[in-house]
C-alpha cells in the first residue's frame, strides 16, 4: 500500500493511502461497531454521527443507535429528545414494539437513527431483573443487520449495564481518546471490561481501533499522548486522526454531520479517510 503525500502519519508511522471502497451491489448483514469510552467528552458521538455519514457517503448503508440516555446522538442530527413517544428504550422494554416502530430517516442519504432520551436511564434498572439482561440490545439489533452494512452505537460514557449491552451486540469496539493523559489512565479498564465481555458474553467482540481525537499537533503533549498511545497499542492505533476544530459544534447546532456543513473541510475530510480506513480493517 502506497504512503501519503509527505509519508508519515501524526504519530510519525508510516501512512499508507486508503482507497475508497468498492460500490456494493448488496446489503447486509451488518458490521455492528460500539462506540466506547467511559470517560465524557472524547468524540464519541461526534466520531458515530461524523463516521457514519462518511460511511453513506461511501455507498453503505448505516443505523447509527444512540444507546446514551443523555441523547447527543439524536440531538446531534437535529432530533429532540424531549419530543420523541418512543424510543430505543420502548423496544428494549415493551414487547410490542419493534425497532421499525421507532426507526428514523435522518437527512443524510443511507443513513437512519434509533432514538434515546432519558427514558433509557430507567432501562439500566429495569434490565437488572431480566433474563439474558446483557443481551436485550443484540436481540433488538437481530433483525436490523440485514438491512444495513453498519451499525455504529454510540455508548453512554460509563461501564454500566447499557453499555455491556453494546459490547455483547457488537463485532467490534471503536475507543474515541482525547489527547490528554488523564484520558490515557481509563483505558485500561476499558479494555478489562471488553476482554471480560469477550470471555462471557461475546467471542467474537474485538477491538476495531483506538481513535485519537481532538489532537492539537502545535502542542507537545498532545504529541507525547500520541506517541504513548501507539507505543501501547501499536498497529490498534487508527493513522487517521481527528483535530480539534470549532466546526464540531457548529454542526451540533445546524443537527448535521460536518461532511454535508462543511464538506470541504479538514475535519470532513478526516472523517472520509477514517471511513476509508475502518472499511479496510
């Protein structure tokens, strides 16, 4: 694989150019990707809304589920939370309805949403009681993944219940990482609780990527962080990096991905390759 244009990538490795992928001619089943981070404010939901848009972008077809009962993912694409009769939480809980009840177009072509709001809080609890709790967000995912080529959950930034719940449902874990060294301190635990969730509840469950997010490349440590991220993880690191700009919240505020707000930006164009590079895994 051929390098990029000046060799390297930002941790200083070499970068090799991600083609676009192929058209497809069919759909499904779905690659399901989580989220994941425990701690806040990394870019995981910014890194769903972003990646799956550039993913549509690419000819696949995408469910993004916001799986945080603070709602982002869905305020995120200019839906209100408050607003919503039923969400991902009366599909979990309510054997009437089906995730189709719930399902939404969101105004990027390929690209729907499953809702949350608060009511999702009250789903930890409720689950405890459950039989097969850990598996209730594969068993409404089940019937999804024909229709589409991924699906990407956004996960609350805790280690509780509902995120398990992703983990069980999913192929494989994206970690969002901020470039700072208290977000490297969390990562261990991060990665315990995966390995855990692999031994009991999902073989299959690997770890897709780390995503370093809102680098500054002008800063020393945010460099040092890079390095040591790569330096613990090697070739898990994505090469694809995403800087910190003032057009992610912009975009929050228009409710559309930075791929259709600013598609000639540096940040769509991030995103692009980070699609690129997750379809090449």
């Amino acid at each position: 694989m051929r390098l990029g244009a000046e060799g390297v990538d930002a941790a200083g490795r070499p970068s090799p150019v991600f083609p676009d992928p192929p058209p497809l001619t069919t759909h499904g089943p779905a690659w399901v990707l989580a989220m994941c981070n425990q701690k806040g404010g990394v870019g995981k939901t910014t890194t769903a809304i972003n990646l799956g848009a550039a993913l549509a972008e690419f000819g696949r077809r995408v469910l993004l589920v916001d799986f945080d009962p603070q709602g982002a993912l869905s305020v995120g694409l200019g839906v209100n939370p408050h607003e919503l009769d039923r969400t991902i939480y009366n599909v979990l809980m309510e054997s009437d309805v089906s995730a189709e009840d719930v399902l939404l177009k969101t105004n990027t072509p390929g690209m729907d949403l499953l809702p949350s709001n608060i009511d999702l809080a009250a789903a930890e609890l409720q689950l405890v009681s459950e039989v097969a709790r850990e598996q209730a967000l594969a068993r409404v995912l089940a019937p999804l993944r024909p229709e589409y080529d991924v699906i990407l959950i956004d996960c609350q930034p805790s280690l509780g219940l509902l995120t398990v719940n992703a983990l069980t449902a999913a192929d494989g874990v994206i970690i969002p990482l901020e470039c700072e060294f208290f977000a490297l301190r969390g990562v261990a635990l991060l990665m315990q609780t995966i390995e855990k969730v692999r031994e009991r509840l999902n073989p299959r469950l690997e770890l897709t990527g780390i995503l370093a997010t809102m680098f500054d490349p002008r800063t020393v440590h945010a460099r040092e962080v890079l390095a040591r991220v790569v330096e613990a993880f090697g070739d898990r690191v994505f090469h694809t990096v995403i800087a910190r700009t003032v057009r992610f919240p912009e975009t929050t505020v228009a409710g559309e991905p930075i791929t259709s707000y600013a598609p000639a930006s540096a940040a769509a164009r991030a995103y692009r390759d980070l699609a690129r590079e997750v379809l090449a895994r």
